[in-house]
C-alpha cells in the first residue's frame, strides 16, 4: 500500500499540470489521510460522530511564508510574531462530543518571531499568548472544541477563550475567517499551487501540528487587538503576500 501511495505521489506533478490531479501535496496529504494521517488538503467525505474532527483549517502570519530567501531573511526579526488560526468542523467529535458545525478561532502573539528557531536555526522559543473565540450550541461543545484546538496547537498563555459568531469559511480556493470587529481574513490559495512545485521556497509550516496545507494570499487580513492592560493582544495587519496556510482537516 505505501509503495503504490510512493509511485502516485512521484507520478502526480506532471498529471497536475493536465488537470488530472490536484498538486502534488494536496494528493499526498489524501493519501496520508488514507494511511492513518490527521490532517488533509482534501477531504470532502461524511464524517462519522466517532471519527476525528474534520473541516477547513485556515492559518495567516504577519510574515510571507513561501517566497524568496532574500524576502524571507528580511522578515525574519521584525515579522512572523503573530498568527491567526481558523477551525470550521464540519464532523467528527472530541472526547465523545459532536463538534460538527463548532467554529474555533484564535490569535496568537510571540515575544519573537512564532517559528525562528525551527525555520532559521536562531533564537530562542518566543513566549506566546493567546486568545480564542468559539461558535458553538453550548458550552460543552464549546469546551471540547477548544480542547481539541488547544491540542493540536500550541496557545502559550491563553488570556480569554469566549463565545461568538464567527466565519470560518471555504470555498474552492477562496477563504474567509471573520471574529466580527476583531479579525477580518479574505483570501485565495495559489491557484497554480506553485508553493507544491517549488518546496525548497517554503520556510514555515502550519502552527497545527500533524497539518499539510497548501500556500493562500490573503487581500484582507487585520487583526483590531484584543484585552486590556499587560494581557492586552496587539493589533497587526499584513495583506497582499504569500502568508496564509489553507488545508482541510480529516479523520
């Protein structure tokens, strides 16, 4: 089984520029998903109550993820120290809980850059802090939902999880996180899904561990800040690069 899921993936570059096959890593992470994996770039299947949860996962820096050294090297100190997560779940369940439906966002700020010392070899781990919003019936949904974000996800200190209406939304390569009047996000994945074709130019990975994703650019992306005081989060923008991670989450 592995060796044909090594043959397809090595043969599936060419088919894409056809339009046979999705990109390369979409069609790996399907595959993973297949052989037991946690997180795909396509998955559209029912999900069963007992089954992991699954959905559209969308994540955006304050710093380009896929793109040229010298452009990368240039962000490295003064950016990437903030990031936006969104989780829509469309089934699935966390200890027993049918999170089908639930919408989770969350912001996360660093005293350095989020990911410098996996991606550059420098510095030490930056000190982070968090907030999280949930959309949920109740507030045990709300509870496991954030539970299973909180685990798949590193939040560091986090100053307030509350209950919201939120968008977490895709629709083809368009997608669209909203926290009304604290996040706004509206962007498209690459379309020519060049950030699969040229690997050696992507530096970051999605903050959700186990995740695969394809690269978006996102046209709206700002951040109003959030709390009060020394927990007080910090407002950003960062619009109009390649900063965006766009994957589907699968059993």
């Amino acid at each position: 089984m592995k060796l044909l899921a090594s043959l397809l993936v090595a043969g599936s570059t060419a088919m894409f520029y056809t339009g046979l096959l999705p990109c390369p890593c979409e069609l790996g992470t399907r595959l993973s998903s297949a052989l037991g994996g946690a997180c795909s770039a396509a998955v559209d299947e029912g999900v069963a109550l007992g089954a992991a949860p699954a959905g559209v996962y969308l994540e955006v820096r304050n710093a380009t993820v896929w793109g040229g050294a010298c452009h990368i090297g240039s962000e490295a100190v003064s950016q990437g120290t903030f990031a936006a997560a969104g989780w829509g779940f469309e089934g699935g369940a966390h200890d027993g809980v049918d999170l089908a439906g639930v919408r989770v966002v969350s912001v996360v700020e660093g005293t350095s850059n989020l990911q410098a010392e996996d991606v550059f070899r420098a510095g030490g781990a930056p000190e982070v802090s968090s907030a999280i919003w949930v959309d949920a019936p109740d507030q045990r949904t709300a509870d496991a939902a954030v539970a299973h974000v909180l685990a798949r996800m590193e939040h560091g200190t986090v100053r307030s999880v509350e209950r919201a209406t939120l968008t977490v939304e895709r629709d083809g390569d368009a997608f669209l996180v909203e926290v009304p009047g604290v996040l706004s996000v509206e962007g498209e994945a690459l379309p020519d899904r060049s950030c699969c074709t040229m690997p050696e130019s992507l530096w970051y990975s999605p903050l959700a561990r186990d995740c695969e994703a394809v690269v978006g650019n996102p046209s709206t992306c700002r951040f109003a800040g959030h709390g009060e005081g020394a927990g007080r989060l910090s407002p950003w923008a960062f619009e109009g690069e390649n900063s965006a991670f766009v994957a589907r989450l699968g059993a």
